[in-house]
C-alpha cells in the first residue's frame, strides 16, 4: 500500500489538529522510511520478481525489523514517545501511535503472508490483496480519497500557497501511485532503496503546506 498510507496521516489530522502533517506522514510511512535504509544496510532484502503479484514485482524476502508486527510495536512506542516527550501532548501522540501501527495493518491487508509477527518467526501475515489490481485501486483509492476530504474539511488554507501547496502534494502521489502501479519493474534494488528514501520529499512537504493552513472554525 502506498497512497493509503498518506490517507490515514490526512485523516488523522481531525483527530489531532495541534499535530504538524509532516509528523503525521512521518508517521504513517516511518517503516517505509526505515525500510530502504535497512536495504542499503543489507539488513532486510527483498527481490524483483515480475507477476509476483498483479500489482508490485517486488518480493519481501526478509524485513522483520522494519516490517514485524512486534518491531513495529516498539518502533510505534518509541515515536510516539518521543513526540510526548518534546510536544508534551498526550493527544497527539496516541494519535501517533495508532497511525504508526495501521501502517502494518493496511500492509498485512494487501500484501501476500510475508509480513513477519515477530523478528525471527516464521509464522506471517497477508491477505493477498495485492493479488487483485481492481481491488487494490478501489480499497486504497477510497481510503486516500476519504483522507483528502476529511483533511479538507478540517484544514482550510491561510494563502494561495496553501492551495496550491495541498493540490500538487495530492496530484503528485496520485501520479507517482499510477507510474508504480502500471510502470516497469525496478532496474536494481538499490534503485529501490534510493526511491524509498524520496519518501522524506513528502515528509517536509506536508510540513510546510500545513503551515499555510489552519483548523477551519
């Protein structure tokens, strides 16, 4: 899952409005953004299969400390402590914690069982749904869709870079969603890693478009 991850930090505004979206994103996307770091390390691997399934080429051969269910847990503790600690808002750092955690439970929806419980187990979750491209569109779709609304509806902007800031930031990933969807396999694995650090664009991006819009009355 990709957009749908961005879905959930923009929903998530409503619930903590105090919160910066870049945190949030940061949130919602921090295993994805650890995860090519441990690639480059040669800590967790993963293969270029073309068909590995109807949406990615890309089988996650090992990624249990960015990816399991109990690394994610601790990683969720550790953010969302942080947060508390230097915001000293209990509020949104529950909301941070949550939002950490649904990245593994989106994942553990689409993806086919690779997803380890715990470092070093082999038992693994995925329900495929990554198996079906239709589906993939409509259930990731809705909840991107539901999450630029409800952000939306909560946030409106301070200036025109407010506007156009918010709109191209949803235009782009819309964009970059359909070139990885329907585009050609990775050249190389470290091209990979290198893209997935690009994620990091999109952190400081939602940080300053959230600071040209306010909480709507």
């Amino acid at each position: 899952m990709f957009i749908g991850h961005f879905g959930v930090a923009l929903a998530a505004k409503r619930v903590a409005p105090r919160t910066s979206l870049g945190t949030l994103v940061m949130a919602a996307q921090f295993t994805d953004l650890l995860w090519p770091v441990f690639l480059l390390l040669g800590l967790e691997r993963v293969a270029i299969v073309p068909g590995h399934t109807a949406v990615t080429p890309l089988d996650f051969t090992s990624y249990p400390l960015s990816h399991s269910l109990l690394a994610d847990l601790g990683w969720a503790c550790l953010f969302a402590g942080i947060y508390r600690v230097v915001r000293r808002d209990w509020r949104g750092a529950l909301c941070l914690w949550f939002v950490l955690m649904s990245h593994w439970l989106l994942d553990a929806l689409t993806h086919r069982p690779d997803l380890p419980l715990y470092p070093g187990g082999s038992i693994y979750a995925g329900l495929g749904l990554w198996n079906s491209r239709a589906g993939t569109l409509l259930v990731e779709g809705a909840i991107f869709a539901l999450g630029v609304v409800v952000y939306g509806n909560t946030m409106r902007p301070r200036d025109r870079v407010g506007i156009y800031a918010f709109w191209s930031f949803i235009v782009l990933l819309v964009l970059m969603y359909f070139a990885n969807l329907f585009g050609p396999p990775p050249p190389s694995v470290k091209a990979i890693a290198v893209a997935g650090l690009g994620l990091w664009v999109f952190v400081a991006w939602a940080y300053w478009l959230d600071r040209h819009r306010q909480a709507r009355p």
